[in-house]
C-alpha cells in the first residue's frame, strides 16, 4: 500500500491567504510583481549570479513553493533547500541586446520599438511565477558598460517594498561577493506569518479586532452612478491594463509646495485628488477606497522580505462645503486610524457575508530609495509592474528621488 506523502510546511499568512482566494477566480494569473533594473558599469554576469544565490540562500520566501495535500483546498508554504553553488540556474537566463534586436526586426507585423522596451513587453507575456517557482531573472548584456536585469516574482512571495530590499541586498552581494554567512540573520516570512496569526487570534488583541467588526459597512464595496453616467462593467476574471504618466517636473514642485502649505503629506494629498476625481466620475462623495499599506511599521520588519502589504479600507465622505485642504485632513486623519489597526485586519472580519469581494477603487503611494554601495556598478529600477490585489480602477503612485510615476 502506498504510503500518504508527508511535506513539512507552514500556514499561509493572511496576505498570502487573500491572495490564494484571488488568483483561484481564474487560471492566468495577473498576480506577480516585474522589474527592469539597470546596471552600469562593468559588470561580471557569474559575479551577479552568485549575488542573487546568496539573497534567495538568505530569505526563505525567496525558495518557497505552495503546495496542497489531498482534501485540502488552501496550500501550505514549503521551504525548499537553499541553491547550491553549482547547481543549474533554470531561474536565470543571459542574452546579447544584439541577438535580441535582430529576432525582433526578423518578426512580421512588430512595431519598431527599442529592443529592451520589446523585450520587456515579450517578456512579461512568458509564464508567471507561480505556486511551484517564486523568482525568475534574465540578464541582457548591452555593452561592456551597460546591461539590463529583469526580475520577475510571485505576488505570493513579493511587494513593492521586497523588491527594493531585494535591489539594495543584491547590490550589496554583488559588491561584497561574501560566501560566508551574514552576522544579522534577518526574520524569516513563514515566523512573521505566525506572529500575524497570534496578534489576529489573542485575546489581548480583541479591540483590533472589534475596530474592523464596527467599521463594516454594507454599501463600503458598492459604487451607484448618476443617470446618463456608465457604470462599470462586470468581468468575472481579471486582465488589468495600464496606463504611465511621468510627471513633469514643473507639477511635482507645486505638489510639493501645496503638501508643504497644508502641512500634510504627498501620500494624504494625492489620495485626497483621486477620492475628488472619482467623485466626479461617479457623482458619489462616499467612498472606500482601498489603501495600500505596506505592514512595516515595526523597526524590525523595516527590511523584511515577503508579502506584508494590505490593501485597507479608507473611507472618504465629503461635504459639499469642505474645501480640498479641510478634506485632506480628513483623510489623513482617517490613514492615521487605519494604520493604527491594519494588524488586525481581516476581510471575514470587515466583511463577513460577502465571499469574493474587492475594492472597486484603489490606491497605493510608494517611496523609492535604494541605498547601495558607491561602486563601478550601479543598480537602478527604471521600470516595474506590481499587481496584489483585484480593483475596478486603481492609482498608483510612485515617488523616486525628484521624479513622481502615475
């Protein structure tokens, strides 16, 4: 008789969990995270290699695939061995910008365009990470000076902020090339997944639970457009497409300022410009928008690799004799109050009726900074693609250094 298979595992936590629920709607997922990371200066491609070994050897999430045994509908995290040193890199490829060109221009019916940004819109077109892989890499050398790391993660496995950690301790490898050990072991996902799961079920932690209970409302998900105004159409699965702005710079110095004037912050002002945009589109000034919050408000998960970002409910109610600062405070105010809770959040929680529910809009703000050593190569993200929750719309907003992406 054979015997049942037997795996060592760990429970989802609750980010991962909603995010099983959501990539189960459908068989393509949409659900992964893509970066395009310059390199400048010379670069040893084995040297990178062995600097990406050593950050996936470092983090447990990084090697981590989803199983399920027989009965079980959720799967399990499973922690795989860590690379060795020698063995194949089916995660990693290496290609000549010239090769790649000429494939492009030998395709009938393909527009001209630059061959990384061809790549790039190929690339994301090939197989996603997904339960059995979490990362995957691709190398194209464009020169001896220049050359292009794409990067693609699980969304199970990734946030906007693990790949800049990622970025910054790859740029460190890459610099240190140590083999050894690193002296500070950094918190592994599967503890922090635990450690969610006490705060979530304690009794000490009770009134973070009862925040999310009362704060339920039965029309939060519901969007209701005026006569002669379309409403959204209903799609059971999930394509998102998107649309980039850069803004000038001119625009970034009077949002700057505006911030600055009403003493609040970019993150508040901008939330509080889609909740007034989308107002007008939909002619409702009560909504909830769903809010990214990355979930490392701890010193100690600062540099924490991992899924650890939610998507929370910010309710934004305006009144007809507010003006636009009275209204960002308002919403700040109400950010303030959803961070103070977001531990304790839970969609059976806020939302215990409904099954497959999501924000019809959302938002998210990042800031990024990569500090890596002054070195002859230098690590970039020029590009990148993060997708870990469903919306109807969503805004995005990105702030590098004194550039601001949309």
């Amino acid at each position: 008789m054979q015997q049942p298979e037997t795996i060592e595992g760990y429970r989802l936590s609750p980010q991962q969990a909603r995010l099983w629920s959501l990539q189960q709607a459908q068989t393509e997922t949409p659900y992964y995270l893509k970066a395009l990371i310059s390199l400048d200066g010379s670069l040893n491609p084995a040297k990178l290699v062995t600097a990406l070994r050593q950050v996936i050897d470092r983090h447990e999430i990084l090697r981590t695939t989803f199983r399920c045994l027989p009965g079980m509908t959720v799967p399990l995290q499973v922690i795989g061995e860590p690379p060795a040193l020698n063995s194949e890199t089916h995660w990693f490829d290496c290609h000549d910008l010239k090769d790649l060109a000429a494939s492009a221009a030998s395709e009938p019916n393909v527009h001209k365009l630059d061959p990384i940004e061809t790549y790039w819109q190929e690339w994301q077109k090939t197989d996603v990470p997904n339960q059995s892989q979490t990362l995957q890499a691709s190398l194209v050398r464009q020169s001896s000076q220049k050359s292009w790391l794409f990067l693609k993660l699980a969304g199970l496995c990734a946030d906007t902020a693990t790949l800049q950690q990622i970025i910054q301790e790859l740029a460190h490898e890459y610099e240190s090339n140590r083999l050894e050990a690193t002296a500070d072991e950094p918190i592994q996902y599967a503890d922090l997944a635990e450690w969610q799961y006490e705060l979530l079920e304690s009794d000490e932690t009770a009134s973070g639970r009862n925040y999310w209970s009362q704060a339920a409302a039965d029309n939060a998900l519901s969007v209701r457009f005026p006569p002669g105004k379309s409403a959204i159409p209903t799609q059971s699965h999930f394509h998102p497409n998107t649309v980039t702005l850069n803004l000038p710079a001119h625009l970034i110095q009077q949002l700057k300022a505006q911030t600055q004037q009403a003493e609040g912050s970019l993150h508040s002002f901008l939330l509080t410009a889609w909740q007034t945009l989308l107002g007008r589109l939909t002619g409702q000034y009560d909504l909830t928008i769903g809010t990214a919050f990355e979930g490392r408000h701890y010193e100690d998960l600062e540099a924490a690799i991992g899924l650890l970002t939610r998507y929370l409910p910010v309710h934004c109610l305006f009144n007809s004799d507010q003006s636009f600062h009275q209204a960002g405070q308002s919403i700040q105010a109400q950010i303030n109050t959803v961070a103070q809770w977001q531990d304790y959040f839970t969609w059976e929680t806020w939302q215990p009726t409904l099954e497959d529910a999501f924000f019809p809009f959302g938002f998210d703000y990042h800031e990024l900074s990569l500090s890596q050593p002054e070195t002859a190569l230098t690590f970039t993200l020029k590009r990148h693609w993060v997708c870990l929750e469903r919306f109807h719309l969503n805004l995005s907003c990105y702030r590098q250094g004194d550039t601001l992406t949309c």
